[in-house]
C-alpha cells in the first residue's frame, strides 16, 4: 500500500500545502542571502567611495571638465561642462551653475565649498557628495574641484537602548561625563511652508510628529539622545561626531529619509524641514546654551530658505554678542550710520517717473541689511526709536529733493511696526506734501496671527488718513485672503521674482503665472531690479 494515496483528496491537500510551504521559506532564503549580499557590497561601496577623492577641473572658457581619482591620476577623463552638470539631479543642478557661476566672479563672495547630491549612473543610488574648491583662477576661468562622495547611510539598529532625554538636566549630566570638546547638537525645525486655514494658530500636526520621530528613532544610536523642545522641534545631541564631513552624512541622512515618507504622502509642499548645528566646541558643557543656540540657528534657516545652516561665532542670534549688539543698535541709531537711497519707479506704458522706491543700507557696522538691523532692534526694543529716526530721514530728504508734487515716495514698513507708524508720521514737518505709498511685504503678513478682518480694517485706517498702500510679493503662489488683495493700491515684484529672468526660463515662467494671478485685481504692478528694457517687455 502506498504511503499517499494521490487519489485521495486529504493527502493531495497536505502535499500542496507543504510544498507551497517550502518554496515559500526558499523564497524568503534566496531573498535574505540577496539582500545581505547587496548590503555588503554597498557598504564596500561606501568604504571605497569614502577614500576616494575625485578631481575636477573645470574650464569654462573652453567648455571642458577633465576629472580623475587622487588615487589614479593616470586615469582621466574629459568631457562637457553641460555633461559635467547633467550629472547632477534637475533640482540641485541650478544651485550648482549659480555657485560655479559665482566663483569666477570677482564681485561675489562664494562659500569655497557646496553640498549637493548625485545619482551614480552604475546602482542609481543617490551619494552625498561635497565638491570643495582648491583653485580658482578667474581670469582664465578655470576652477579646480575636489569631490568627496559618500552614499546615504541606511541607520543601524542602535546596539543599545533608543534614548530619550526626560530633561536638560539629564542632558546635562551626559554631557558632563563626555569630552566637552567633541559633538554636535542637531536641531531639527518642521513647519509649514504656507500658512492655511487648519495650521494658522501655529500647530503642527501630533500625528504627523508622531511619525517623524518613528523614522528618526533608529539614527539614534549610541552616544546621540534627544529632546523634544516642542511639538514641532527635536534637539539631536551627539557626543562623539567631530569632523564636518561626518556630522553633514548624518544630518543628510535623517533628512534623506523624513524627505522621502513626506513625499509618500504627498507632504512635501507642505511641510519643510531647518536644520540648525552647533558643534558642542563653542560651549562646552552647556547643554542649556546648545539647546537654543540650536534652535536659534534653525529657525535662522527657515527664515533664510536654507535646510542646513551652521552655527559660527558671531553670527546672528549669539548669545555671547547679544550685550554688543543692544550697543551697536544704540551706535546706529546716534550716529545715523544709515544710507537712504531711492530708486525711480518708472510708467512704461507713459515713459514717465511716477515716483521713488526708497532703500535703506547700514553701513560702517556688522549688520549685513536693514531686516537684520531691525530684527535686533526689535529684540532690544529700540525699534521704535529705530522707526523714527529712519522715516524722518527718508521722507524729508525726499520732500526737499523731489522735482513734482505728483511723484510717489514707496516707503517699506513691517506689519508690526503699526503700533507707532501712524503716531511717527504725525511728527514729520510737511508730511502732508508727500504723496506716501506705504509698502507692506507678503511674507511678513503672513506669518501673523491677525484675523483677515484685523488686517482690512488696519490697512484701512492707513487709507483713511490719504496714504496710498502697497504689498510686496516674493512667492509665486498668492498667500493671503483675495479681500486682503482688494484693499491695496499698488502690487510691488520682489527682486527675487524678477531678476535674471531672461536667462532663468522657470524664474521667468514663475514671475509670469504671478502676475497673472494679481491682473484679476486691476492694480498697477511694480517689477523692481530688471536689467534691461527686454526684461521689462517679458
């Protein structure tokens, strides 16, 4: 008697079942001894990618790119530098011709390094690569390149526990028991990029945070703990990273992998990602200080449009300079240490000057613009006194200069300057002769918390007391409510919509759908900063 009957239906069901149980589990084998072995050899990938060093030098003038290994210089290769660029992705490929651009440059200061990412053409894998400028002869037009490239991290599976500081207190202990020279402090800012009904008060989504911090947990490996500042920042401290080419691998390879679950959820036009990094070097043991300094830096980021932004002594939101500032606000504003420059806003339809947009420079100082100058002003709460002495100056050299009672004077104010814009002009001599254009920005209203109907009634109130009033668009997308669009008399470009657009075709066709959008509401609109009459006509 056989040991299965194949005619009888139990003992068929059983063969099939066991027999689909066993390929299945060959399967799942073939597959594990696959992916280990791809693993090992990306991670032999790294290694050698890690300890390889290419060279580049681009020639521009003749439009050649020769490039080879340090460690084989016999073998190299030539090609264009349009081939050169195309092996960049599309989205960072114009970051890198306006660097490259800047380097021969004579009147730019350019970083001497850039960050960007490559597809390698053998795996289709995405590297991080650092391009680091050795040379640069900008007479000939010829720049040499170092290029240290490394692949994305996948993060390991932490060997001890996941930690999670309960308070600064427990930061501060680690730190105490580290080396307080060695290590970085990671900040990580999400928020919105625009602002909508539903994220208006400033909340940011529990679940989404949720998620984030899922995917950030496995990064968190020995040596690194972090904190949760708020419900939409994380303070990463990692105690052994030292070298910057280590710290940017890490931090690109958390922001690699939050990039791509927003993509997967069609988030990533919402929400943006600032980075802020404070080498633990600058404040040893001061884990309190890191901790702001950090999150001072990545909102500094947000703020810029920048996703990593480095902490460096001196710069903006330092602690440590915050006394000297406070004295150099008070210096500015004595010693009128202020450029007041107008620039023409001509009719093109008529020909005709219509009116000045007036600028205003520091000089002789370490502020680099006005909205910085008036950010610590602000802080030290000599903005009022700041607002003061800047509208007296501009209004009254414009009434003594002006050649027509018809012209126009454009006069930039922040939303948060109406407490006292209204009572300042009330003290300028022969204001009433000036035909006033109040010039709002875009962004700036946007981030506030006023109601539509707040902002209506204050604009006109401005209105009301004979100013005209003008609102300053550097986004392509309309930000605010279509009513608080009705209320002004003028829409102003910014610089950064308009300039070079005859050679940036994207920037050209971003300005075009722009003023598209605003011709619905029948205002005159400014372009500021065109290079010639072509521009003009675009």
């Amino acid at each position: 008697m056989p040991i299965f009957d194949f005619t009888d239906i139990p003992n068929l069901i059983l063969v099939c079942v066991v027999g689909a149980l066993f390929l299945a589990l060959l399967v799942v084998l073939i597959t594990f001894l696959i992916s280990r072995h791809s693993d090992i050899k990306y991670r032999k990938d790294i290694k050698e990618q890690a300890n390889t060093v290419r060279v580049y030098i681009i020639d521009i003038k003749n439009n050649t790119v020769r490039f080879f290994n340090r460690s084989n210089i016999r073998e190299q290769r030539l090609l264009s530098v349009t081939d050169f660029y195309n092996q960049f992705p599309n989205f960072e490929r114009e970051k890198l011709i306006e660097w490259i651009g800047s380097l021969i440059d004579s009147t730019k200061s350019t970083p001497d390094y850039f960050e960007i990412d490559v597809i390698m053409s053998k795996n289709k894998r995405a590297y991080f690569s650092m391009l680091q400028v050795q040379e640069v002869d900008k007479e000939k037009q010829i720049i040499h390149l170092e290029s240290y490239l490394l692949r994305y991290l996948p993060p390991k599976a932490s060997e001890g526990k996941v930690v999670s500081a309960s308070s600064m207190e427990e930061i501060s202990r680690i730190l105490l028991d580290n080396s307080p020279f060695r290590g970085v402090s990671v900040a990580l800012n999400f928020y919105y990029r625009r602002s909508t009904s539903q994220n208006k008060n400033g909340s940011f989504d529990r679940l989404i945070f949720s998620q984030i911090k899922e995917i950030l947990s496995p990064h968190i490996t020995q040596n690194r703990y972090f904190i949760e500042p708020s419900h939409h920042e994380i303070v990463v401290f990692d105690t052994r990273l030292t070298s910057h080419s280590s710290i940017m691998l890490f931090v690109h390879s958390i922001v690699n992998d939050i990039n791509r679950f927003l993509s997967l959820n069609s988030l990533i036009e919402q929400i943006g990602i600032s980075v802020g990094i404070v080498e633990h070097k600058f404040f040893p043991n001061e884990a309190e200080k890191l901790l702001r300094q950090s999150l001072v830096v990545a909102s500094y980021g947000q703020e810029d449009n920048e996703l990593i932004t480095w902490y460096e002594q001196g710069m903006r939101g330092d602690d440590a300079i915050d006394q000297s500032n406070r004295t150099e606000v008070e210096n500015i504003i004595r010693n009128k240490k202020l450029k007041f420059l107008y620039r023409p806003v001509l009719d093109a339809d008529k020909m005709k000057i219509i009116g000045y947009q007036s600028f205003i420079h520091p000089f002789d100082t370490f502020f680099d613009s006005i909205a910085e100058l008036k950010e610590y002003a602000t802080r030290t709460e000599d903005d009022k006194e700041l607002f003061g002495t800047i509208s007296r100056n501009v209004i009254s050299h414009f009434i003594n200069e002006k050649t027509g009672d018809y012209l126009r004077l454009f006069f930039e104010v922040l939303w948060q300057e109406k407490p006292y814009i209204l009572k300042t002009f009330g003290h300028i001599n022969r204001i009433k002769e000036t035909h006033l254009v109040l010039v709002f920005s875009e962004k700036d209203m946007n981030i506030q918390t006023d109601d539509d109907e707040i902002m209506i009634s204050e604009l006109r109130t401005y209105k009301v007391k004979g100013y005209e009033i003008a609102l300053k668009l550097a986004d392509k997308d309309l930000l605010l409510n279509s009513t608080v669009y009705d209320m002004f008399d003028f829409f102003i470009l910014d610089e950064t919509m308009t300039h070079d657009i005859n050679t940036n075709s994207r920037r050209r066709l971003q300005m075009r759908s722009l003023v598209e959008k605003l011709l619905k509401y029948n205002k005159p609109i400014i372009a500021t900063d065109l290079q010639n009459w072509n521009a003009i006509e675009l």
